[in-house]
C-alpha cells in the first residue's frame, strides 16, 4: 500500500462521510467533511501511530494538500 492509500484509508476511518468527496493528491484538509480542530488532532495521532513518524504541532492547517502530506510523512 502506498503512502496516499494509506493516508486516504485513514480519512476514509475518520471521517465517514468524506466519501462525498473525491480525494486526490490536490484535495486540502479543509475539503474534508466534518474537518475541524478535533479532527487534526485525531488525523496528526493517526499520521504519527501509521507511520511510525513525529510531526511538528502546527504541521496540518485546513489549506495543507494531501500530497504535502505525503511528501512529509515520507520524507
């Protein structure tokens, strides 16, 4: 599985009803059904526990695209 797969699999568990959206490399966080502070919380523990990974506190803002992520988490 690769990295994006991985990330989106984990938005799919997180966020139910992000499947009323497409998810691509372009999509930002803030694009995400139900995105809110509690909810980068809960995607930052995901990150951090999938991949093995420490990521900086203010890393995920609602305009962060899913491809900077990736690029961060497989940095």
């Amino acid at each position: 599985m690769s990295i994006f797969e991985k990330i989106v699999e984990g938005i799919f568990e997180l966020f139910p009803s992000a499947d009323e959206i497409e998810i691509n490399d372009d999509t930002v966080l803030e694009e995400i059904p139900d995105w809110d502070s509690m909810a980068s919380v809960n995607f930052m523990m995901f990150l951090q526990q999938a991949f093995d990974i420490q990521l900086p506190n203010d890393f995920l803002h609602g305009e962060l695209k899913i491809s900077e992520i990736v690029t961060q988490v497989g940095g």
